[in-house]
C-alpha cells in the first residue's frame, strides 16, 4: 500500500470491512453498504453539547479572528445536515475559520499531533474531532467519517493532508472524488483566502492584510452520481486553488521574510543547500552574497534566477534537492529534539541531538551513540508545524523538531523525491 495513503483513499481500499467492538456494536461494510448488528449500547460520535459548544464560541472567534486575521467569513446558508466539506489548507487555524460560515458543527479530521496536547480530552470531549495518522492509511478514521455521516453530521477535510509550504497547492490525490462520491451527500467546496499571506507557514509573525472565507460551490448528491471520477477530481482541483501571491493584496510586516529558510533551502544561482538566511524583510546566500526582498505582494524583488515567486522556487528546489541527495549528498542538522508520539499519550524523550539524510538513511546521532532508519524500512515521512516532522517505522511514530531556523520540508521533499524515484509513487502529504 502506498506511503501516504489519505482518509479518502481508504474508502476505495476497503470495500470489505469488518469490525468487532465486543460491547457495542458489530459493524459490516459490504459493497458501498453499511449495515450494523447485535447492538447492545447505542454510542454515536455527533453529541447535543457539540452544538452548544459551537454556538457558545462562534461570536467568540468571530471576533477573535476579525482582530487577529482581519478575517470575514460569508454565511454558507446551508441547513444543519450531512455533508462533506473540502477546503484548501493555509493556516494552523483553518478549521476554525471555516466553521465560521456553518450554522451547525463540522467534525474535522485531524493529525496525530493534536491528540498528544495536554488540553486534547477537553477538545476530544467538546467538538470530537476525527483522529487521523498523517501519511498513512487509517481504518479507524474512515469509521470516525462513516458513523458522523450515518448520524446527520458534516464532516472536514482538507484533501491537501497538510498546510501548504509555498502558497501553492500541494498534490492530492483522486480518492478524494471516490470519496465524494461513495458517501452520497452534498459535496461543499470552501475557500480560505489570505490566510497565507496574513500567516505562512514558514513565518512566525503575523502580517496586516485581509483575508476572508466562504464557500465556492456545492454539488448535490444527485450532480455527483452523474459526474465520473476524473470529471470531479478536475473540479474539485480548480475549486481549492487559492494562491494569494496571485492576489494582488498587501500583507505588510516589517519582518515578513523572517524564517523564510524553512521553506527556500536551496539557492537556485549556486545550488547551495541550507545556506538561506533571513532578516526582516530581506533573506540573502551566505555562500554566493545573492540578496532579495520579499514584498508586501508576496513577490521575491529582484528576481533570483528567474524566481519571482516563493512557489515556483518551491517547486524548483524539491527537484532539484532529490537529485543532488541521489548523486551522494547528505543533509545534516544539529540542535534537534528527537522524541516519540503515542497517540493521547505525551510525547516522549529520545536520545538525540543531530539528524541527516542521504540516499539511503535516515540516522539520529545522540549521546548513546547513532541510530539508523533506512529509508526503505520507513512507511512514511511528513511535516508537521513549521519546524518538525514525523516519520514512521516499525509501528512507531518518531519526530524530529528542529530549532527556531530548522528546515522540515527538505527532508519531506528529499524521502519522497527518492521514494517516487524507486516506484514508490509517494507525494507530499
């Protein structure tokens, strides 16, 4: 199975399912239908203080995010229902400022790492979002998306798998379509606009522009049934791409380059490798003296070698690290936090100060001497936050979290430039 299998793509894996839990229910997946028996307990993931909850804290964050993001939501006018909501994925936030347009509460489907806070049952217990390993195939989250459905609820999901680097819109796959299909309820396409350029990634401050969210399309069931799987996977593209670069809006900040290096790795005019440095509004090479700005319009000035844009450089340099890590490079960096992540537990301490990655390694080196992971034995590798990223071996998932400058996204690009290299057909989260 492939690495990065989404909540989506399990759907059309698993068209025979079964699953026991021995003092509730029996359910059977069998051809698209879902059937359950023998039930003793009726236990249901959408609850009456979800509702409460979300009506308590809509005005709330309303204004919390009008404040913070100068950010307007337009009311979807949709009625309380099921429904499959879609959005692109620019901000930490993004859940919340979508629900802002619903008048009902959306059950999101959410990473590992939200379940390993100290505050995760409180948020398990008011809003239950649906608990997903990034990367990897999860059975468990596909029946966390059943059961809301079977129930009346709207469920989301940002088919990117993770917030975008660049601006751009990172791959995704057509399970998604599948999934849209298969569920038989109204597909609601969102857009989150600005969130980007008020809050990237890569950044850490937030910068004064505008951003604004609501719906770009529904289409009914009915409109699903009639429309091929690569007919709605084409629209379904069209309708999350969302580039602020491209929008013509100012988002200012003094510091607004700041931190740029997690996302530009590579100097394009002398193919340097972690060799970006950045202050305020200015990043430069510190191994060929090359220096530019980063405007208010989201635009690299002047232009380094031929780059204008944070994405068209992002795309350039994922290909480009591949190559030179497959010709023998190795890519190293130290002051990293080396831990393991149990899901609802705490995550915990490892040994492990230095990490590097080469064709065919993946190794930790700590006190009690080096630890290696070949990259073949690792079923997935992906970013989380701005600064960490997990990977999965053994049934484990292991993180490395880097310092304030620490570079996540080229360990991404490299372990799934070389896995797509060996017909591992990965991508990016």
């Amino acid at each position: 199975m492939r690495a990065n299998t989404s909540v989506c793509e399990i759907f059309d894996r698993y068209r025979y399912v079964l699953i026991f839990q021995t003092k509730s229910v029996i359910i059977i997946i069998l051809n698209d239908n879902e059937v359950a028996l023998n039930k003793k307990k009726k236990s249901t993931w959408t609850k009456r203080r979800h509702a409460r909850v979300f009506a308590l804290l809509r005005p709330v964050m309303r204004l919390y995010f009008r404040l913070r993001y100068n950010f307007k939501a337009r009311p979807s006018g949709l009625k309380k229902g099921a429904y499959l909501i879609i959005s692109n994925h620019q901000t930490t936030m993004d859940p919340f400022l979508l629900s802002l347009s619903f008048r009902f509460p959306v059950y999101f489907v959410a990473s590992d790492d939200l379940f390993n806070l100290k505050v995760s049952p409180l948020i398990k217990y008011l809003v239950a979002p649906i608990p997903k390993s990034k990367s990897l195939c999860d059975v468990a989250a596909m029946m966390g998306v059943l059961k809301v459905i079977r129930e009346g609820g709207a469920v989301g999901i940002f088919p990117e798998g993770n917030r975008t680097v660049s601006g751009g819109q990172w791959e995704m796959t057509d399970a998604i379509a599948k999934l849209a299909k298969r569920l038989k309820v109204p597909l609601v396409i969102y857009n989150v606009c600005g969130g980007y350029g008020t809050d990237p990634r890569w950044g850490h401050s937030i910068r004064k522009g505008r951003a604004s969210g609501g719906v770009r399309r529904v289409i009914s069931a009915e409109e699903l049934s009639a429309l091929s799987n690569e007919q709605l996977f084409s629209i379904i593209k069209d309708g999350l791409a969302v580039n602020d670069a491209d929008s013509g809006i100012s988002f200012r900040s003094k510091k607004r380059a700041e931190y740029i290096e997690r996302a530009l790795y590579t100097c394009p005019v002398c193919r340097g490798v972690s060799s970006i440095v950045s202050h305020k509004y200015k990043f430069r090479c510190t191994n060929c003296g090359t220096e530019a700005v980063y405007t208010e319009k989201l635009s690299i000035s002047p232009e380094v070698a031929g780059f204008g844009r944070i994405y068209e450089w992002y795309e350039w340099e994922r290909k480009e690290i591949v190559k030179s890590v497959a010709s023998g490079l190795r890519i190293e960096d130290d002051g990293i936090l080396f831990r393991e992540s149990v899901k609802f537990k705490k995550k915990k301490k490892l040994d492990g100060n230095r990490v590097s990655i080469d064709k065919d390694n993946l190794v930790i080196y700590g006190g009690k001497g080096e630890q290696v992971f070949p990259l073949d034995e690792i079923t997935a590798l992906t970013m989380v936050g701005k600064k960490k990223f997990n990977f999965y071996c053994k049934d484990k998932i292991l993180q490395v979290k880097g310092n304030k400058r620490f570079c996540a996204i080229k360990y991404v690009h490299i372990f799934d430039g070389l896995k797509q290299a060996d017909g591992g057909n990965t991508m990016e989260n």
